[in-house]
C-alpha cells in the first residue's frame, strides 16, 4: 500500500513538473522586461472643409414670398459660378420633403417657410469666403463648420504609429542603460484608440454671415490671409521589451 501511494504522489509530481515545462507562465523566457509608452503627433492644415448652408423661404417687399425653387437655383448656380461640382453638394435637411406631411402642415399655417440646409466640402477658405460674399442675405438662415479633415489623413496617422513604435524603443535603450541593463527584442506592442483635436475655423467667413446678417457687413482685406487652427493628430501606445 505504502509502494502504491508513493508511486502515485511520483506520478503526479512528474505531472506537474511537464505541465510547468510546456507552460510560458511556468517557463517563461523574459524574465526580465520594462514596460514603456511611446507617443508622437503632427499638425496638418486641414484640406477637406465639411460647410451647412441653412436655407428658407422668405417675404420680399413688393415681390411677396421667394420660394424654395428659387432659392434652391440661385443657391446651386452660385455654387457653380464658383467652381463647386454638385459631387461636393448635398441635402442634409429638407423640412417639407414628405408630401403628406407638407401638405398637412400647409393646411394648418399657409405661410409657413420651407427651409432646407445643404453640406458643401470646400478645399480652400478662398471658395467659402466666394460663396460668403455671394449668398442671399434674406434667404440664408445659418452658416457653420460641421466638419474638418484631410485627404491624407490615414497616411500621417500611419506615420504617426511608426514613429511612436521608434520612440518607445528609443525609450527602453536609455532607460535601460540607466540601469545597467540592454533593451532587447520586443515582446509586444499594445496599439490604443487614437485621439485628434478638431480644428476651430479661424476665417472670417462664418463672421461674416452674422455681420452681413445685421445688414453690416464690410469686406476686411485684412483677414483674406487668416486660416484654419491645425488639426492635431496624436498616437499613443505601450510596449513591453526584454532585458538583457
């Protein structure tokens, strides 16, 4: 009985000892590791310039009310006078565009307005401030920035990534050898969420709409020259590299 239970506790301590070989976490080959953060970012001039244009109908002294159809065609020929193709136009809100709806209102309120608010991507501040300055003031309800980005933006977060992975690397060296150690091989590489800072419009043009608006408005040579805050792009990640 005494030889049986023996060979047995055997058994099962040859068990764990093969389990313990075969298992990283028994037999690990890093023992010694450091743990470091590298980051990088860039500014970019944004490139790709997102614009809604608020629309509606309205009473004109002596011609009575413009309608929408008129609106909407003086609106998309100033846009073409300007060099805007109508790939870079489209309808964001149309308050009217169901017919049952529009018919039900028009029941309730004849006088109502229809409105309609259009998203125009822009490459350059020169074409905003050129549809600014040309737009109806009596017709145009709103005018802001919804959104800013660059062609290329997927390029420079790459670059950036690859430069964040040279900067922990760098990191670990010189860390390491305050120590005395060697930075060795890298045992992995943990790649976030990346994070920007949209821009904020610098021009004068959104100015201008509300200034044009209060019946105001004055062309400042000025400011032709002020532009877009930069976008900034930050990459952050972590990496963990042997010791040597």
């Amino acid at each position: 009985m005494k030889k049986f239970v023996f060979a047995s506790s055997l058994a099962i301590a040859a068990s764990i000892a093969a389990a313990r070989a075969n298992n990283p976490a028994y037999n690990n080959p890093y023992p010694k590791t450091i743990n470091v953060t590298g980051s990088a970012e860039m500014e970019i001039v944004p490139d790709e310039i997102y614009v809604q244009v608020n629309l509606s109908e309205y009473e004109k002294r002596g011609s009575g009310k413009i309608n929408m159809e008129t609106i909407r065609k003086q609106f998309l020929e100033l846009c073409k006078n300007a060099g805007i193709p109508d790939s870079l136009i489209s309808i964001a809100t149309y308050q009217g565009a169901d017919r049952l709806f529009w018919i039900n209102k028009k029941k309730k309120n004849p006088d109502m307005m229809a409105t309609i608010s259009y998203i125009i991507k822009f490459n350059s501040i020169k074409k905003i401030d050129a549809i600014v300055e040309k737009l109806d003031d009596e017709a145009t309800r709103g005018f802001f920035i919804v959104k800013a980005s660059h062609s290329n933006i997927d390029v420079f977060r790459r670059q950036l990534k690859i430069q964040a992975v040279k900067a922990a690397k760098d990191k670990a060296i010189y860390l390491s050898e305050a120590i005395g150690e060697k930075a060795g091989v890298a045992i992995s590489i943990r790649e976030p969420m990346e994070s920007s800072i949209m821009p904020v419009y610098k021009n004068m043009a959104t100015a201008n709409v509300m200034i044009r608006g209060s019946g105001s408005y004055t062309d400042n040579a000025e400011y032709s020259d002020i532009d877009f805050k930069k976008i900034k792009l930050k990459f952050e990640l972590q990496a963990v590299f042997a010791l040597q």
